[in-house]
C-alpha cells in the first residue's frame, strides 16, 4: 500500500466512521483523536460526547443552549464522578452527613444537598403479641435541603480555583454555596479539593480512613491530616491518582476588621466525603432489602443507613457473636454479650424493680435518649387475603445470609459508620416464627443483634434483638430488653436526583 494513501477507515463515508467512533470509550477516543488531522475532525463530533455526559449524570439531561456537547463534558471533567455516585455521606463527628448529587441544566453546575428527614406526630399502638412493648408509628418526610447547596461546581468555581501545586488537580475549587454572610463583617468560605487513594497494603482497623472498613470499598482514603490536607501528597497530580471515591470540603468563617482591613480566619472544618457501590445498596431479586433507609432513632430524630445483603460477609463484631452464642445457648430470652448491658444504670436491679423504672414515665425519655432506640413506623393494613409477605416456595430464595444495616448518619451514641442492627441468617437457621397477630400477619421474624453504647460511644455492646421482615420496603427490630419496636422504612434515592 502507497504510503501517502488513505488509510482504509477514511474511505468510509463520514456517517459510518462517527457510527464506529462512537462505540469507543472516552480514553480510546481521545488516543484516535491524535493519529492524524482527519481523525482528529472526525473525533470533534459533537453527538461523541453526549453519552459521556448522560453515562456520568445517569439520566437523559437537557444541555444548555450556549454550549455543545463536547464543551460541556470537558467543563465538568474530572468531577462528572460526584453526580455520578449519587450518594455521598460525611466524616462528620458523630453524625455525618448525607447529600445528593446530580447535574443541574438550568445552572450548568454539579450540585449536592443534603438529605434530612422531618418526624411526623406519632401515635401510639399496641402489638397483641406483646402489649407491654412500646411501639409509636413513624411515617418520615425524607426530602433535600435546597435553602443552601454543599456541593457548587460551577464556571466560576473552576476558573476560580487557588493552590499552591503545578497541577490543576491539586487546587481548591471555591463554591458559591451560601446565600449571604451572616452579618456584614463576616464572610463563610467553602472549597472542594480532590481525594487520593491511601494504599489498601498499609491499611489496617487503626488507620484513619473514609469509609470505615464496616463499609465496601474498592479505595479508601485518609481522614485526618496534621497540616489540614495542604500537604500536596495527599492530592492528586494526574488523572490517574484521582480517587472517584472520596473528596474533601475545606469550610471556614472569616471576620475582617474595616478601620484595619485585617481578616481572621477561624473554625476552619475540613470534611472528607464518600460513595458506596452502587451494588451494595441496589435491591435485586435475590436480595431485595439493599438500600438507603431511614430510621426513627427517638431523641436523635431520624437517621439515614444503608442495609446490605453481603455474599461474603466479615465476621461478626466479637461481643456480636457472643450474643448469638449466649442466645443459642439459654433459649430466646434476653441477652447482651455479656448478660446484661453495662452501660445500663438499672442493670444491678432485679427484674421487678428493673420492669418499673423503664416503664415509668420520667424513665421513657431518658431511656429512649440514652440507648438511641428507634420508634415505630405506620403499619400498612395486611390484604385481606393471603399477605403478600407470607412466605412461600418461591420466597424461601430470598430468605438467606445475612442482613446488615450501617449508619450513615449517626448521633452520640452510635455514631456514622456503624453497625446498628445484623441478622447473622434470615434463612431457617435464624427463623424464630412467622407472625400471625395483625399487626404484622405473615411478616418473617429472625434473630438479630443491636448495636447499643453509651454517649461518646464509650462501652459499646450488642443486645438481642428481633428483626422484623414486614416487607420489602418497611422493616422492624423489637428490642427484647427494652420491650421496643422500631422502625425502617426505605428511600427511593432516585427521586431525589431528578432536577426538575
């Protein structure tokens, strides 16, 4: 072949090779891009890089009128992973944080807001299995906090962008996120910087890390820093170190005095957030309670926590497994890890004594505060006929390993990036019955452990508990020690990426 020739490719009409270009991932794309000038036409098409967008937003957008395709997506690069995600939640002490992700049209700007919940005037109801137990309904306003965003990516905020590294990926992309500074003379600053992946060899339970290893992650990163993270080792310089997992939001206030035009800084807080798999929380078939839930956790008010099916579960948290072992060995009465629950002020009382004080109304509130239960949730009527939660033969595919619940936002007592409830097996192994009273006719019960401790998180410890498979969207955990019921009810994380 003549060497000056066409190479084969360009002989094809320009319909055909934009057909061919567009099966190519982003990286390919840009390699073929570079081969000679027609290529390089060819691959400035700009229908080429619609799908990157739409792969990256998870939904068909709408693209602004006064920019194309292309110009669009390398606006937003590398950060199309935040929206991409969905979900992120915080390392905030204690409670965290959770915020949706998306891509807003209308602003051209990748956004996140934090999701809150609001606790609606519960009601009272009685279990006519146990008429002693203290069940409330719970029927949640999950919805996000659109008066102020957390995340603002925008054009200003990337050609804004300040630091000290030779790398565009090591700066600090300051986000218009707050609508007017609390008084004249103070100002409140917020930046977002990029995460790297701290090395899985040299991690182990003590290395402080984002997510906690109780959550699956394929990279973690570092949550502490004796300079604030404004040493650049622990930012990126290439594409290739960025971790789409983790990033980071420095926060501060600054007062300036006017006579002297000297600023201040203080409370500087930096924040480093994260994603999950989507595979860990989407519900599938075979495991169909994955997902993002909401929890009414008494004087905490409501919390967010995913609830996972594992295949290859960890091993149960020690004083976890040695509730499971002293349940098995005395019968289905109730146990902590170590018989009793040490943080308990009431646990050297006897039984009478104990049954009094917990339920006598100065008791209630301080109970419910101290040990962070939940309330119950509003009880869908059973159908008349046979419930759709009654077991059958093709059910019994689902009832199997494990179920885990995480918080992902916290509170004092068990705070973000904790266990808060496991049942070690939902299939026959861990069935104590099939409920045939009303109020959860045809509901599978398991044996379970939750997660209970002190404020501070100080003398943490499992107690034995009863899970509750009321459906796919609503489950229940009957504390047997406190005689209480509580309540999870699923989030659709879906609605809440929509922009409308």
């Amino acid at each position: 072949m003549d060497v000056d020739s066409a190479p084969p490719l360009l002989s094809l009409p320009s319909e055909l090779i934009h057909h061919i270009l567009g099966f190519l991932p982003l990286l390919d794309l840009l390699s073929v891009s570079r081969v000679n000038h027609a290529l390089h036409d060819h691959s400035l098409q700009d229908t080429l890089y619609q799908p990157f967008v739409q792969a990256n937003t998870g939904t068909t957008i709408k693209k602004p009128s006064n920019i194309t395709w292309r110009e669009l997506f390398k606006q937003h690069h590398p950060y199309w992973f935040i929206p991409q995600n969905k979900i992120w939640f915080a390392d905030n002490a204690h409670t965290g944080k959770l915020l949706i992700a998306r891509y807003d049209h209308r602003l051209n700007s990748i956004e996140g807001y934090a999701l809150v919940a609001e606790r609606r005037q519960p009601s009272f109801k009685t279990w006519d299995w146990n008429p002693e137990a203290i069940i409330h309904t719970f029927s949640p306003r999950v919805q996000l906090d659109l008066n102020a965003p957390i995340v603002r990516l925008d054009a200003g905020a990337y050609q804004s962008a300040v630091g000290i590294g030779d790398s565009r990926l090591q700066k600090e992309l300051p986000m218009s996120v707050y609508p007017e500074p609390p008084r004249p003379s103070a100002e409140l600053y917020s930046r977002l910087m990029l995460a790297k992946p701290w090395p899985s060899n040299i991690i182990t339970q003590s290395t402080p890390v984002w997510p906690p290893l109780v959550l699956p992650s394929d990279v973690r990163a570092r949550n502490d820093s004796p300079s604030q993270f404004r040493d650049l080792n622990h930012r990126p310089r290439r594409l290739s170190e960025i971790s789409t997992k983790q990033f980071r939001i420095r926060k501060w206030m600054e007062f300036s005095s006017r006579p002297h035009g000297v600023s201040m800084r203080v409370g500087e807080d930096i924040t480093t957030w994260a994603t999950l798999p989507m595979e860990s929380y989407t519900p599938t078939p075979q495991k169909p309670w994955q997902g993002i839930w909401c929890g009414d956790y008494a004087g905490h008010g409501c919390e967010f926590l995913v609830i996972m099916q594992p295949d290859d579960p960890a091993p149960l948290p020690e004083r976890a497994e040695w509730v499971m072992a002293a349940r098995e060995m005395e019968g289905e009465g109730s146990v902590s890890s170590d018989e009793s629950w040490e943080t308990d002020p009431i646990d050297v009382l006897d039984e009478e004594e104990q049954f009094e004080i917990i339920h006598s109304p100065e008791s209630a509130m301080d109970l419910e505060d101290s040990v962070a239960t939940l309330q119950a949730t509003e009880i869908e009527e059973p159908p008349s006929s046979t419930s759709a939660n009654f077991p059958n033969d093709d059910d019994e595919a689902i009832y199997r390993g494990r179920i885990e619940a995480v918080k992902l936002t916290g509170d004092p007592n068990i705070p973000r990036g904790e266990y808060t409830f496991i049942a070690p097996d939902i299939g026959q192994g861990g069935l104590i019955r099939v409920a045939t009273e009303e109020m959860f006719r045809g509901a599978r019960i398991v044996k379970s452990v939750g997660h209970i401790a002190d404020r501070g998180f100080r003398e943490d410890d499992y107690m034995a508990s009863q899970l509750i498979l009321i459906s796919h969207d609503r489950l229940a955990q009957y504390w047997e020690t406190f005689e209480h019921v509580s309540f999870y009810q699923r989030v659709d994380i879906d609605e809440f990426t929509k922009v409308p």
